[in-house]
C-alpha cells in the first residue's frame, strides 16, 4: 500500500481495579516521522504502585531509538532495564509494543507476558507467524519469552491488544469460570466487526472494556485495558485565520484552501469575507446558533464552515483543555473541537496581517494567531495529532 495516505488511528480505554483512584496499566503513543508506535503495559498488582511499574516500562520503550536498533536488542534492553521482584522472581510488569513502519507498511507487535494481540482482516481474527525470543542467563532470575510478530498491513486492517484484565475478566463466575478467556474475546471482537463494519478503534475499546466489566459483575477484579489501532487513509483538517500579509497574497491562499485534500474551516468572517470578494462565492449565514455564547456559522462553497473569530477560537481552546467538564455537543466551537477529534493531520493556516485598530489598541490578528498557537501545541502534546502551522 501507499504508505504516505495512510495513518494508524489509535485508541485505548481503560478501568480501574475495584475502588482504586488509579490505573495499574499505562497506554502510550508516540508518532514519529519514520512509525507510529503505540505502548500498553500492565504494571503488578493495582494501585499507585502498579502505576509507577508500568509508567517506567512504557516510558522506557516510548524513548527508545527504533531507527538504528533491531527487535532483539529492544528485548535485551527493556529485559534488562525491567526491575524484578526479589520474591517472586518475575518482573514488575509486562507489556505489549505496536510499531506501524510508515516507510514500508509492516507492523511489528512485540509481547512480554500480556495476551496475545489480534490481528483483525476483513472481519476475521488471523494468527500471525510469531518469532520466540528467549532471554536466559547473565543474571537473569528465570527463563523469559518475548514473541514478535511482523506484518504488512492493509487498510482496514485493526490490531487489537489487551492487559490480562480483559482475558481473565469473570474469572470464577458460572459463565466464565477460568475467564473471559483469549478465543471468546476474539470471537467477541469478530461480532462486533461484523455488526459495525466501519467501526472506530474508539468503539471497539470501549465495547471490548464495557463487557470485561459486565463480566466482572460490574466491580472489576484488576484493572483493564484495551487498545485498538485502525489502518485507514489519513484524515486532514486546515484551519484557517486571518488575512494575508498583503491583498496580493490573497489569490495564493485562496488556492492553498482549494487545493487542499481534507476538511476547511475559516476561523474569521473579514477573511471568509475578502476570498468570497476574490472567488464570487456566496456566503450564507445560518439562521441561528446552536451555542448561545457564540454567533451563528457561515457556509461558503468549498468551506466545511466558517465561524466568528477570537471568541470562537478562546472557547475551542477552552474545551480542549477541559473536554470532561465541557457538555455542549452543538455550535462553531464543539464543530471545530469534533473535526479536529476526528482528523490526524492539521494544517493550521494564519495570515500576518496586521489589524487597524490603531496604535495603541490591541492587535486582534496577533490575538488570534496567538490562540491558534496555543490549539496548536495543545492538539500535538495531549491530543498525539500532526500539526504544522503556516504563515501568509
């Protein structure tokens, strides 16, 4: 496949054990120009303690260098940093590592003691070929097995992965007595995809989560995770705001926003206003809006949809630092907060022109790239989406 359209749409959700206040599991990302690679590790036991384990596994891999060094020596390193019980003998924590290669299409998954991944195609879980990795000796406290599994993937194609948690959710129930166990969670999966087809790794996780729970008669006996990465064609946004430095560069942005392969929105009415100027294409307001704090959206051809600028674009900034407190689901700035949850590339485009407010009033232009800025950053650090921003 053509590697540069197509992206790994990745999603964890997760449950705490009993009436812990924290996870024992911890889920990374990390999107890097070569891969996208994605870290779930289960921590021993539950609790703050757990936490700690797993944090330190996860961030050890999430940091490694995976251009210059080969499967093997990621195992012998992370075995090697892992602390181990003095009682026990086993490590504080296992782990699961997805890599989706973007130079070549393959996806490596690399296991240490969580359940075995599925790989979903057309519907169907499918057994990969899994190379053993056995780790002994040199002061290791007992034998240790890492498998990896190498893959080309295809679109469509979804890689499902889970801590202990899912399998052995039920354990000692009528119905599960041994746990939910790897071939019905796999069959579990396979039902859904068959009911959902185009289902989102949001929604697998979150139905796959739902049942382990249920299974556990709704007070979970260790904590639960399930990560789910989806192969689909890469979904691009561009956000637009303020005029062009100068009115001749306005012909130059009208063609950046034509040509681009993905969803627009203009963030500003004045700039929405002189590109309908330049192209003679109608704005049409709606009638009303759907958020009271806001004014109403335009619509223009060739425009996802245009909203006011600086109070719009402090609300969306706001909603995205606080998505849990926030209710509202309609309006320009859940619009926007929406496209941008649904879209993995974000261009943000920002004219440099100066406002005319005079010298000794605020530059609202300045304000505004500002805020977008600040989405910006937001959107790379805690939302793990693509963002360039250009200036005109």
């Amino acid at each position: 496949m053509s590697n540069d359209n197509f992206y790994p749409d990745i999603a964890c959700k997760q449950q705490n054990c009993g009436r812990e206040r924290i996870c024992g599991d911890t889920f990374m990302v990390r999107r890097m120009r070569q891969g996208t690679l994605g870290v779930l590790s289960d921590g021993m036991g539950h609790g703050v303690k757990a936490n700690i384990l797993s944090t330190l596994t996860a961030s050890i891999i999430i940091n490694f260098d995976y251009a210059h060094n080969d499967i093997r020596s990621l195992a012998e390193l992370i075995l090697k940093s892992l602390p181990v019980c003095s009682v026990r003998k086993i490590s504080y924590s296992t782990f699961t590592i997805f890599f989706f290669d973007h130079t070549n299409g393959y996806g490596n998954i690399i296991e240490f003691d969580n359940p075995q991944s599925f790989i979903i195609r057309d519907g169907k879980c499918m057994e990969p070929e899994r190379e053993r990795i056995v780790m002994e000796g040199a002061g290791r406290p007992r034998r240790q097995v890492i498998t990896v599994a190498k893959i080309r993937l295809q679109e469509g194609d979804r890689i499902v992965t889970m801590s202990d948690g899912v399998t052995q959710s039920g354990q000692g129930s009528d119905r599960y007595p041994f746990g939910w166990g790897r071939k019905e969670v796999g069959r579990y999966i396979e039902g859904l995809i068959e009911a959902e087809p185009n289902a989102s790794s949001s929604y697998i996780a979150t139905r796959v989560l739902g049942e382990a729970i249920r299974n556990d008669g709704y007070m979970t006996n260790d904590d639960i995770s399930c990560a789910v990465a989806t192969i689909r064609h890469t979904r691009r946004l561009m956000l637009c705001s303020c005029p062009p430095a100068s009115e001749d560069k306005l012909p130059e942005l009208a063609g950046m926003i034509d040509d681009f392969d993905g969803e627009r929105i203009i963030c500003g009415y004045h700039l929405a206003r002189s590109l309908s100027g330049l192209t003679g294409r109608e704005i049409i307001k709606e009638p009303y809006s759907e958020d009271v704090d806001l004014q109403p959206m335009w619509h223009m051809e060739g425009i996802g949809f245009i909203t006011e600028s600086l109070v719009t674009l402090n609300k969306v900034y706001d909603m995205l630092r606080n998505r849990e407190s926030y209710t509202i689901t309609e309006g320009a700035a859940a619009r926007i907060c929406k496209a941008v949850d649904e879209s993995d590339e974000i261009e943000i485009v920002l004219g440099t022109s100066r406002s005319s407010g005079g010298l000794y009033m605020v530059d609202e232009f300045e304000l505004r790239r500002k805020v977008m800025r600040h989405i910006g950053r937001l959107l790379e650090q805690r939302y793990d989406k693509s963002v360039t921003v250009r200036y005109i």
